[in-house]
C-alpha cells in the first residue's frame, strides 16, 4: 500500500538516527542545544555559498557549518557570555543565508524545503548518502567513544589520562556539522535541533548508562521517523515536522513510562 | 632544571618553573616554580582567584602557558580527583561504568579499591545517586584504579564536615602509605591542612610561602577546635610570607 518514496522517506529517517541518536545525546550530556542549533542555522548560509560558488550543497553546508561552530566553539573556550554569542551567531548566520540565497540569480530553492525539509523527495542516491554519513558518524563516535565520554565527564580526568578535550570538542563539532549538512533534506534547518536532542531526551529514563541512553535514542529516533512518514501520508501534513511531533509524543510518554519504573 | 634545590632531579614527578598564564591580559600566575617528588604530599593552598586551579591545569597541560615550562616524568601516571563532574541527571552512569573511564579493569581489582576506599556494593548504583562523602569514595577509587604514581585531589573535602575532612585525610594517607603514590592536595582552607604534608605550598598568582605544617598538638582547645576523633590528621599551618604585596589581598580567614 505504501509508494516508493514513502519507503526511501521512512529508510532516510532511519539511516539519520544511527547519527543523531548517540549524537544527540552528547548534546544533551554538554548542554550544546544552543550550539546544535547555531551549527544548523549556518547550514542556510552554507546552501547560498553553495549555489554562489556551484558546489555541491553538502559540501558547501558542511563546510560553513563546521567553519561557524569552529567560531562558535572558540568563544564558548573564553568563558564569556556564550549565550549570547551564540544566539548572535546563530541568528546572523541564518538571515545572512536567507538573503543571500534570494541574491544568487536564477536560482530555483524552495525555501520551505531548506527550513523544514522534503524528505518525501529523497532519491535513490540521497538515501545512499544518508546512510553512508550517518554510518561513518556512528564510526567516529565508537571509535571515539571513551575519549569523548571522559572529556565530558571532566576535562581534569581526560588531561590526566592523556585525553585532549579540546580535539574531542573538535569531533563532536565536526560530526554535528556532517549531520546538519546530511539532514539538511530530510528535516531541514530548523527542526535537525529537534531529531538530537529529542529522541536522546526521551532516552533518558529508559537508561542507566550512556550507552544504552545513545542506543535507545537511535531506536526512538528511527520509530519517530517512521511514524512520522506514515501519519503525514495519512493525515496529509509535512513529513519533517510530522517525524518531530512523533518524536515529542514518544518524550511525553517516556516521562510517564520512567516515572512508573522508579 | 638541574639546580633546583628541591628534590632530587630523578626523584622529581612533576617540575614547573618561571610559570606564567594569564587570560585576557590578566596575569593568573606569575613566575610560579613548583616541584613535586616521589611519594612526596604537598598541599596547594591559597584563597579563591589564587591560582591554584589555572596551575592544576597547567601542570595537566589543559592551560597553556605563556612563559616558563613543565617537565612530566616520562610516562607519568596521574590520578586525578575532581571536585565535581560535569553530568547532572542528563547523563545516566553506574558506579561501576565510572570506574571501568578510561579503561575497563579486572573485577577483583575493582572489588578490592572500593574495599579499601569505603565504597563496597556501590557499583550498580547511579552516579547522581550518591551522597558527598560516597561520592568523593568512588571519585577516589577510579583514580586509584589507574595505579597512580601521583595524586591529584582538587579540593575533594569540600563539603566534608570536620570529622569527614578527617577521616578522607586518613584514607589518603593510608592510601599513600600502601601505594606509595605521591599526593598533591589542592585546598582553598588556608590554615588547616592535613598533618603529613611534607610541604605547604601558598598559592597567590605567584608563591607566596612554602613550609611544612605545625602538628596540632592535643591541647584541649585544638581538639575541640578539630573536633574528637581527628586522630592528629590535621595540622595548622602558620604562613611566613617574607615579602609585602602593593595590592590589598589577605591571608586571613573569613570569618
């Protein structure tokens, strides 16, 4: 009963959550929400450096992403007022992006697309795409995993044992700027916020370590996507913003279901 | 390096000298030298703003400094005990996953340094659901799984009433006693230190003093200052600082 495209859009959905599952949940543990957020805001900046220089959108978005949490993360090093900054940086580099992009000529964007996604419309070759990245995300952060883990948990233990946090927050920021430039077309700009830190936060109850709480995340995370393809063709709504509002279903109940198990 | 009176040079963990560090053109520590030997107790005391964290971290190379150097022991290994972590309820973690940061050790081993720390039948316990004193323990025994040959504890008895301040001072001795570890303690309680420090070390951007502590004796009044039960783990320390400062600070306690 279900087309093609519905399938490529629920496989996409699945594929982001292996990267946004324990992703999101490094998030959550260094409170980077703010910092998630300022990355995916960049990556509108990133699409009008793409079509200016005729490059491709992931590589363009990935590298203005990475450039801006680079920035980003050096003055969150300082100690200043980081909220700030970043709400600075994060805003400017979305309204640079959206004013940029209606100055490049001849350009056909949809910018509904950019914001919110078209995951309805992932081909073949995107889904490849989605999957590799995510896979190769996942990789990183295996390969990583205890580096990060300590340098998060104190960056005094991780410099005693030889771990240098500095290059951890360096992964962490790299990978989130490959998963902005990623998802990019499955939910867009504005809600990859979302799909990190929700499904990681709805985790939380079912977890007693970091491992399971990243793990459970990619699951809720892929449930979300699923879901949230199907009801948009039943109900006809977006698919982006149906996959956030299943996803935030999925956080209430999990309040209520770890709250019973206490 | 050579000629620092301190220490003989191959018994020496950790040498720092001429350190400089400052931040946002303020100077946090100024030409600071600072050795620490072989199974050696130096307690780094200094009021808030001192310093001491900045020289902490930059003797874990987190800091950079701008002027003067480190030199580690080759292959030194450090443990480290912090005064808090960075999670909060966010991040679900059991004891027992804390202790196997950064590497997973043998089960017996784990079952003997929470023994000998205080901590038995912890393990499956969450991290955020432990008292202070608990919580310093499994702090500790991580640190100690690493078979430190130095460590490092930041302020880890705040807190800690008086007889708990005690009684992880004794611990640490006995610890140091055991392992023969070296132990640089970290406190911003600028009088009382533990007993057996070798050096006290008074930390104000730049060396203010450096001494060993007076051994608090039993008369009445220290007993009851220290509480019963102290077991002579505490000691004043009575600051000699030969030099004036221009800039008011004060080495008095805040009453």
């Amino acid at each position: 009963m279900f087309d093609d495209f519905l399938i490529r859009a629920a496989l996409a959905a699945i594929g982001l959550s292996l990267a946004t599952g324990p992703l999101g949940a490094f998030v959550i543990w260094r409170k980077m929400a703010y910092f998630g957020d300022t990355i995916a805001h960049a990556a509108i900046l990133g699409v009008a450096v793409s079509l200016a220089f005729s490059i491709s959108i992931f590589v363009g978005t990935l590298l203005v992403s990475f450039g801006v949490g680079l920035l980003a993360a050096n003055f969150t090093d300082t100690r200043r007022s980081m909220d700030s900054i970043l709400g600075v940086l994060s805003y400017s580099a979305l309204a640079l992006g959206l004013v940029a992009i209606s100055f490049v000529k001849g350009a056909n964007i949809d910018l509904n697309a950019l914001l919110f996604g078209d995951i309805l419309t992932v081909t073949k070759a995107n889904l490849v795409q989605v999957w590799a990245v995510s896979l190769l995300i996942l990789a990183l952060l295996a390969w990583r995993w205890t580096s990060l883990l300590t340098a998060t948990l104190s960056e005094e233990i991780a410099a005693s044992v030889g771990i240098n946090s500095a290059r951890e927050r360096l992964v962490l920021t790299l990978a989130l700027a490959i998963v902005v430039a990623v998802s990019l077309k499955v939910v867009g700009a504005m809600l990859i916020g979302a799909m990190l830190i929700i499904p990681a936060a709805a985790a939380r109850g079912f977890s007693r370590s970091p491992e399971k709480m990243a793990g459970i995340a990619i699951v809720i995370g892929a449930f979300s996507g699923v879901g949230g393809v199907i009801a948009s063709a039943v109900i006809d709504a977006p698919t982006g913003p149906s996959i956030v509002v299943v996803a935030a279903m999925v956080f209430v109940a999990s309040q209520f279901v770890a709250r019973d198990q206490k | 390096m050579r000629n620092l009176s301190l220490g003989k040079p191959d018994m020496s963990l950790i040498v720092a000298k001429g350190l400089g560090v400052s931040f946002n053109g303020r100077l946090v520590l100024d030409r600071v030298d600072f050795i620490i030997s072989k199974g050696e107790i130096v307690t780094l005391v200094g009021p808030n703003g001192s310093g001491k964290t900045t020289l902490i971290r930059a003797l874990l190379g987190i800091v950079k400094a701008h002027s003067g150097h480190i030199e580690q022991q080759p292959g030194l290994r450090i443990g480290y005990v912090p005064q808090k972590l960075a999670i909060d309820a966010t991040m679900p973690m059991t004891v027992a996953r804390f202790l196997a940061l950064p590497s997973r050790q043998p089960k017996d081993q784990i079952g003997a340094v929470m023994a000998r720390v205080g901590a038995e039948n912890l393990e499956a316990q969450q991290m955020s659901s432990l008292s202070g004193g608990q919580f310093q323990r499994v702090l500790l025994a991580r640190a100690l799984l690493g078979k430190p040959d130095i460590l490092m504890l930041d302020e880890a008895t705040q807190g800690l009433d008086q007889q708990g301040i005690a009684a992880f001072y004794q611990l640490i001795e006995a610890v140091r006693t055991e392992i023969g570890c070296a132990i640089l303690l970290v406190s911003h309680d600028l009088h009382v230190v533990m007993s057996t420090s070798d050096r006290v070390v008074c930390l104000n951007g730049h060396v203010c003093c450096e001494g060993s502590p007076k051994v608090v004796s039993q008369a009445p009044e220290y007993r009851e200052l220290f509480g019963i039960g102290s077991g002579g783990v505490l000691a004043l320390y009575r600051h000699e600082h030969d030099h004036n400062h221009d800039h008011p600070h004060n080495h008095v306690p805040r009453d």
